[in-house]
C-alpha cells in the first residue's frame, strides 16, 4: 500500500527516466519549472514532518531538507530572473503537485513511527526519482550553462540526501 | 623620558637581531580551504600544528568541517567562513556533517 503510493508520487519523474536527444527534452523553462516544483515539493515534505514528527534523527533530516531546498530554489529564482526565463508550467510539474498533495494527506493520516516510516519511505523514493531525472534528462537537456550548473549542484546535493534519508531509514528499522 | 623609553626598548631590539631567521619561518600560518558546489577544495600540505585553517564556503548550503575523533567541528552558514587551529599532529579525516559523502584529509605535521 505504502509502496504502491510512494511510486505513485514517482510516476511523472519516470516520465522523464528514459534518456532523451537534447532536442527533445524540456526547454529551459520547463526545467526551471520542474526544478522548482520538485524543491518545493520537498519543501512542504519537510514542513511537514517538522510538524508531526517527534523523532530526534527524523526532525534533523527534514530541517535539513527545507533547508537546503529553499537554498536550491532561491538560487534558482535569482538565475530565472538573472537569465529573464520565466518557468513554463508543464505537465510534469502539475503531476508531480498533484501527486505530491496526495502523498501529503496519505502521511497526514499517520502519527508516530509509522509517520516517520513513511515519510522517510517516501524521501528515498523520491530523491532517487528526482536524481533519475536530473542525470537522464534535466541535465542533459539544459541548454543554459548556469542552469545546468545548478542541477549539477542540485544533483550532487540530492543524492547526498537520499544517501542520508536512506541511513535514518535503516537505523529506524 | 625619551632616552628613558629608548633604553628599554634597546634591548628588545637588540634580542630580536639575534632570533634565528627560521623562527620567522616557523610562525603560525593560515590556510584556506574553500567548499563549493558540494566539494571540499584542495587541502594544503605544508600544515603544522598551530597553524588556522580558514573555511570558506561559498555554497548556498549550510556545512560543517567535522574533523574525526572530535579533532574540530566548525559550523558553516552559507557564505561564511569559519576557522579552526589545528592542535595535534596526525592524519585528520574529515568530512561535512549534514552531507558526509563530502569528505577530505588533513595532514597535520609537528612543528
């Protein structure tokens, strides 16, 4: 149940997991979009857990993420205005928003341990979706240097955090 | 007054031209290691004990510089900096708490 949903949320990364020619990923804007979301997808993730969870390492984990997440997208948001792109909203991003509300209410109806099971669940299968997506198309796709240099960052960041959200997962075990 | 001040200060000065050239040399020095795109940058390798090593990070990240066996732990807001002064001798691993896959060594010599 709780996998089932977890790859839901997923699921419009994977849209993306297949490698692509750069000409027919994303344009910049959507990858500024998409970007963005998915930070402040994790964001709210966070803000969450911050609100209802009690365990020592789970809390230093999700204070981390809101933490470097809005870092990453404020980064992001001086660059689209340095760069005048304006993220273009796409399907991907609406997905993963609607998909994230979803993920969102499923964690608001648990409390204690089996909230911070999931929602750390959740943050490695989200992460390494993300990190999927960034290596096999963001990346690839960004025509900008800058741009493609903050995903780069991005991904160096993220998977730091997967690798991170996966040892609390497994000293909660 | 004047020959007074002269007079003591005369025999400093005169100390002073005796010091050996190397232990000008050998003063404390500070080193920089700069953290940037969730890297820690080259380390320097003529560090002694005594000497400061001064952190710099430009990430838009918060890190730390976590020395193993407790040997330092600065913590870095993004772009500041921080120091530490390195107090033993030794291999010194260390590595960013809040992203451990960001790791380096310091070689410490004795002075």
């Amino acid at each position: 149940m709780i996998k089932k949903a977890a790859l839901l949320g997923i699921a419009p990364l994977l849209m993306f997991a297949a490698p692509v020619q750069a000409a027919e990923g994303p344009s910049d804007p959507e990858i500024a979009h998409i970007a963005y979301t998915a930070g402040a997808i994790d964001v709210s993730a966070g803000e969450q857990a911050l609100k209802k969870s009690h365990d020592k390492a789970v809390r230093a984990f999700a204070e981390e993420m809101v933490r470097d997440h809005k870092a990453v997208n404020e980064k992001a948001l001086a660059l689209v205005k340095k760069l005048k792109v304006t993220p273009a909203d796409n399907a991907v991003s609406a997905s993963l928003s609607r998909d994230a509300t979803a993920t969102s209410k499923r964690l608001a109806a648990l409390d204690g341990p089996a909230f911070d099971r999931a929602y750390l669940q959740n943050e490695v299968a989200y992460h390494k979706a993300v990190n999927g997506a960034l290596e096999s198309t963001l990346i690839p796709s960004a025509d900008n240097g800058e741009l493609k240099a903050l995903l780069e960052t991005g991904l160096a960041l993220f998977r730091e955090h997967q690798a991170h959200a996966e040892h609390v997962l497994a000293e909660f075990k | 007054m004047r020959a007074t001040r002269l007079l003591t200060i005369a025999p400093i000065a005169a100390l002073l031209l005796w010091l050996p050239p190397s232990a000008a040399v050998a003063a404390p020095r500070t080193h920089v290691v700069v953290i940037d795109k969730m890297k820690f940058g080259p380390t320097p390798n003529d560090v002694k004990v005594g000497d400061t090593i001064v952190w710099d990070n430009r990430d838009m990240f918060r890190h730390t510089a976590t020395g193993a066996k407790g040997a330092f732990n600065v913590d870095l807001k993004a772009w500041t900096k921080g120091e530490t002064v390195m107090r033993r001798a030794g291999r010194i691993p260390f590595t960013c708490k809040y992203h451990p896959g960001m790791r380096g060594t310091l070689e410490v010599k004795a002075r």
